[in-house]
C-alpha cells in the first residue's frame, strides 16, 4: 500500500468516527453485540483461517476466537457502563465531574501469533468507546484479517437495517469505514507512528519494535498501549500439586509453539523436587504429539517459518557451546521441532533474552527470596507465576516483595490470561494494559467539568479578586 492510499483510510477513518462519536455509548455496543453474535456463527471457519495463518493448533485457535468472542460480551456491557466520577466542590453551590469521551482514531498494530485475539482487545473497546480503528496486522495475517473486515462490514450492513443510528447520522455516513485496514510491514508502521491524526497506537511485537515505535508517537505527543516481549517463569514449590503443575507447565512451554508473549521460558524449581520434575517433564516431552495444526489430537504445531527454526537452532547451540544441557529441541522437518528443555545452573545472557521459540530454560532454587530474584532479575516483565499450596508463599509472590510482572497467577501457567483483566506487564514489556479491567479508560478522553450553580463567583483556593 502507497502513503496515498493510507492517506485516503485515514481520512475516511476520521470521517466516520466525527459521526459516530456522537452515537449513543449503548447504541454503539448494540453493534457490538451483533459482532460478537457474528464471530460466534463464524467461529470454525475464523478458527480455521488463524490456523492457516498462524500455524497454532485448532484448539488454540478456537479459543482465540472466543478470546474475541468473550470481548464482544464485555464491551456490550461496558457501553453502559462509562462510567466518570462526580467529586466535591469546594466551592458553595458547584458540581464538579468527569465525563469521558471518545478519542478519535486508534491505530493497532497485530503481530502474527494472535492475529485475532489481539486485535479484538483492541478494536472492540476503541468502537465502544465511540473512535474509529486503523489496524495494520502481521503481513502473516492476511486471511484472517480479510475474513475479519468481511464479518464487520456484513454486521454493519445488518446493524443498519434496524438501528437508529443511520436514521440521526445521516447518509453521509459510511460505518464500514470504522474500521481500515493498511497492510504493510515497517514502513506502514513507521506512517502510523508518525501520524498525529492517530491518537492512540497499540502495538504488539518486540521490545525491538516497540523502543522504535515509541519514540516516535510521543514526539507528536500521542499515546501508546505497548505489549512487548515477555521473559515469564513459574516458581515451582516443593509445596505444589505436580500433577498440575505438569499440565500447566507443558500448555505454557510448549503452546503455540512456544511463540506465545506469555509462553512460559523460565521454570525455576526447589532443589529437593528438581530431579523428579525434570524426568517427569522428559517423559511428557518425549510422548508429545507433534504435527499437523489441524488435527484435533495435535499438542504442537508447526514454528511460523523457517527463520524462527533457524532462531532456535542457534540459541540452542550457543546453548550446548555455555554448558547447557539440551534435552530434544531437534527439527524434524520443515518448520517442524521438537520442544526443548534447557538445565541451566545459572541464568546467563541467553536466558535473559526473549527467544521465541518452545525453548524451556530450567533450573534449581534454594529459598523462595532466591527464586523470586530470579523471576524479577530479566529486563522484561509481562507474566509470572507460583505452583504451591502453602498460603505464605503465595501470598510473598503475589505481594510488592513478590513478582515485578504486570500477571502474576497462583496455580496457573503464566499464558492464558482470561480477557476480563487487564493484560500487559511492566519494563521492557512496555507497561501498557489491554483488555478487561478499566483498559477502556485510554481509548477515551476524561473531561473535567466544573459548575457553578450559584449567585456569585467563588474563587477555587479562597483567591480575592474584586473588580469593584
Ligand atoms: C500474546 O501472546 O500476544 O494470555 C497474547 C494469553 C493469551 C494472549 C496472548 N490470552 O496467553
């Protein structure tokens, strides 16, 4: 796409959201309802064609799609409830508010491993809350994201035949245009973050891309939502129930094929259960069902492409050449591999970094206070979590002295984060906050509005100031 072109979505993205700002918040998450109703009667062949793309397994898809499904119900919801707060006055007979408004223009950027799951996140609260969307997904996106904009203009069409909102905005008005697709690589990332008529920029990718990214939109003084890479451990309590802390661990380590922002990277175990969990996580690697993404009884998919079974060949032997030990992690053929478990005696600049790949770095811990530095001791800070019964180490990891990440599960792998929470983490993750929670709040602007209601003018503070 040329910068003509992008030009012509932007504007017509601007055009649409200047009516549809003014469209009842309710009214807006009708619309959303009909989406969510759509996604739900397309859901197979969404789940499908993120398969095609994405090369995760079916199961996995599926539940990306309900991820967006689920983001649908609680945006309905929340489109009656924006809420702003009222506080008191100081000043004798005044009111004082805050509304929120819409914002204008939300640009996202996807990455390729959830290609429709996080722009849902994204895209759902920015409708909602009144603004027009410009998505740039992976270019390894392209099916998907197709069939995406095909089921929300169908929507729209079906939207207009009942709702008022055609009828009090007039024909001028084109609601397909809300949402814009501009496909591109770097350079259309590069006009997004340069563009001050986006005023919002949520992007997922790298913390490579995002210190790139970032920059750029504040120099124009816009906002940024960043989900950049993850590092995340699991704390593995001789406390624990192994049986689940087995599952938990293989879903997270080897899930999507390790290319998860919340695959779990890093478990870090008590001395007194390491031999016995390593063995039993060998015997679980060595019987895992790798191959074909759509058949149902498939544990690992294929890698995207082959740079990334590239990527994780090279860490792997940089691996065995520090003294690693690697158990499996061979290709087996074209972007297919075999999970791999690293044992490590300490974390060294390999286990620092994010590689994205099913890579499983272990290792042993003494104290819980030791494990926790471990979690906290890498750059990045996106999802963390303990296996244990016992309630004081639970509640150590859980509180200001625990976990530096922005997730931070008990008795749950560190991916898989339901959408009704926020979702991000701290450092080089980027410290953005997507999702459930009050997440809406950055899609909107907060007015402060002041009344007076009175005879006379009272100053704030007590200020004197008489003009006769
Ligand atoms: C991502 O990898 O960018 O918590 C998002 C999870 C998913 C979302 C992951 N719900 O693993």
């Amino acid at each position: 796409m040329n910068k003509t072109d992008y030009n012509i979505k932007v504007n017509r993205a601007i055009d649409a959201q200047m009516i549809w700002k003014n469209a009842p918040a309710p009214n807006r998450g009708e619309l959303i309802r009909q989406f969510g109703n759509c996604l739900r009667q397309n859901k197979n062949e969404l789940a499908k064609l993120v398969v095609q793309d994405s090369k995760k397994i079916i199961g996995e898809a599926e539940g990306e799609v309900q991820e967006a499904i689920d983001m649908c119900d609680f945006a309905v919801g929340l489109s009656r409830q924006l809420y702003g707060l009222t506080m008191p006055s100081e000043r004798q007979d005044h009111k004082m508010q805050e509304v929120w408004h819409p914002l204008g223009v939300v640009g996202v950027i996807s990455a390729f491993n959830f290609p429709c799951a996080v722009w849902a996140w994204n895209h759902i609260l920015a409708i909602v809350c009144g603004n027009s969307v410009v998505w740039k997904p992976s270019p390894r996106s392209l099916n998907i994201t197709k069939k995406l904009k095909e089921l929300w203009d169908q929507t729209v069409e079906e939207f207009l035949k009942t709702t008022i909102v055609k009828h009090t905005m007039g024909d001028r008005f084109n609601m397909k245009d809300l949402l814009q697709i501009v496909e591109g690589g770097n350079e259309t990332a590069e006009w997004i973050a340069d563009d001050p008529r986006i005023k919002l920029v949520s992007a997922t990718g790298s913390t490579e891309m995002g210190k790139a990214l970032a920059p750029r939109v504040a120099a124009r003084l816009g906002r940024t939502i960043l989900e950049l890479g993850g590092n995340n451990a699991m704390l593995l309590s001789q406390h624990a129930n192994l049986k689940l802390a087995l599952r938990a661990i293989v879903f997270s380590a080897v899930g999507t094929c390790g290319q998860r922002c919340t695959s779990l990277r890093r478990l870090i175990i008590n001395e007194k259960i390491y031999n016995e969990v390593v063995e039993s996580l060998k015997k679980i690697y060595t019987n895992l069902i790798i191959g074909d993404p759509m058949n149902s009884k498939t544990l690992v998919g294929p890698m995207i492409d082959q740079n990334a079974v590239k990527k994780m060949q090279s860490v792997l032997e940089e691996c065995r050449k520090k003294g690693h030990t690697v158990f499996g992690g061979e290709v087996i053929e074209d972007c297919y591999v075999k999970p791999a478990i690293v044992e490590v005696k300490e974390q060294d600049d390999i286990v620092y970094k994010e590689t994205f790949a099913p890579i499983l770095y272990v290792m042993k811990y003494i104290t819980l206070e030791n494990a926790i530095r471990k979690n906290n001791i890498v750059s990045q800070g996106l999802s963390s979590c303990i296996f244990t019964n016992n309630l004081q180490e639970a509640e150590l990891f859980t509180s200001s002295m625990g976990s530096d990440c922005g997730i931070v599960n008990i008795n749950i792998g560190p991916s898989g984060a339901e959408i009704g929470g926020a979702f991000g983490g701290e450092k080089d993750t980027g410290g953005g906050r997507e999702s459930g929670s009050d997440a809406w709040k950055q899609y909107m602007k907060r007015t402060t509005i002041t009344t007076n209601y009175s005879e006379s003018l009272p100053l704030a503070q007590g200020i004197k100031f008489d003009i006769e």
